[in-house]
C-alpha cells in the first residue's frame, strides 16, 4: 500500500476548525441563531464538530441541518429535520470543495425559503472551480491538479486528516 501523501493531520485539521469557528463568530455579530447544515457523509460530520467548538463560544442558538444528496443523480436533495430557513443564517459545510457543484446543488432546497445569510465552509478548498463557488470560511486552500483528488479521512465523528491521491 503505498504511503499517503497528508496535507492536513488530526490535530493540523482541529486547529483549522476552531479558526474557522471564531471566524463564524466575527462575521456574525450580535446573531442569536446559527444553522449548520452538513452535506452527508464528511460534511456533516465536520458540521457537528463545528457546533462542539462554537458551543462554548456562540451566546446564541445552535442548531443542526443534514442535506442529503446524491452527486451523480441530484433531482432530489433533501433537508433534515424540515424547518422555516426565513430570516435564518445558515451555513453550509462540506469537507472538499472540487468543482463548486455539490455546494451549487446544496443550495438549492435552502433558496425555497428566505434566509437572512448564507454561508459556506469547507475543510480543504482546491483552487480550480468550474462553478461559482467561493466559500466563506476555508480550513486550507490548495492548488491542485484536475488529476489530484483529496480525501478528507473520517472514523466515526472525528476528522483523522485529509490528503492528496
């Protein structure tokens, strides 16, 4: 098996998420209710270990959004738990943002409603996007290659690191 090639390790990716969560706190002054909404599988997971490190730091309301989806096939695409997004911050989190498309689709149940903001945050950004995509808050930006592929290794709900194949 050949040796990985690691761009991110557990503890380099922690301290990328607790920046992240104070970043949140400092573009959301005076907010009383966040929305997190992981994209399944990695995403949500990253989603609730974001909400671990906001809690001691956030005087508002966390909550936790899943948005389901299947990337090949993307007619449907869901929100769990279904709830009123108006007048909501919601921030959408993924683990790799490659091309900007699962981000793009993500935001398509969420645009049914009227939400007062909308954010994005990713673990690892790859710098050649074929969608419209920025995202708001970024564990680490990298430049890659079309060939690169990063894989962000989770076990259970902890982020073990990410790297390149």
């Amino acid at each position: 098996m050949p040796s990985r090639n690691y761009i991110l390790t557990k503890e380099v990716a922690q301290r990328k998420l607790q920046r992240m969560a104070y970043e949140i706190i400092e573009r959301n002054p005076g907010e009383d209710h966040l929305i997190l909404a992981g994209i399944v599988e990695n995403g949500l997971v990253i989603a609730k270990k974001m909400i671990e490190l906001l809690q001691p730091i956030f005087n508002g309301q966390l909550s936790l959004m899943q948005i389901t989806l299947d990337k090949k096939n993307v007619s449907e695409i869901n929100l769990s738990p279904e709830t009123n997004l108006d007048e909501k911050i919601i921030i959408v989190v993924d683990d790799v943002v490659n091309a900007g498309r699962t981000l793009l689709y993500a935001l398509k149940p969420i645009l049914q409603f009227y939400p007062k903001k909308i954010q994005t945050l990713v673990l690892v950004e790859r710098t050649h996007k074929a969608f419209p995509v920025t995202s708001d808050y970024v564990g680490l930006s990298l430049a890659t290659t079309v060939e690169e592929h990063i894989i962000v290794e989770v076990e259970g709900d902890e982020i073990n690191g990410a790297y390149m194949i």
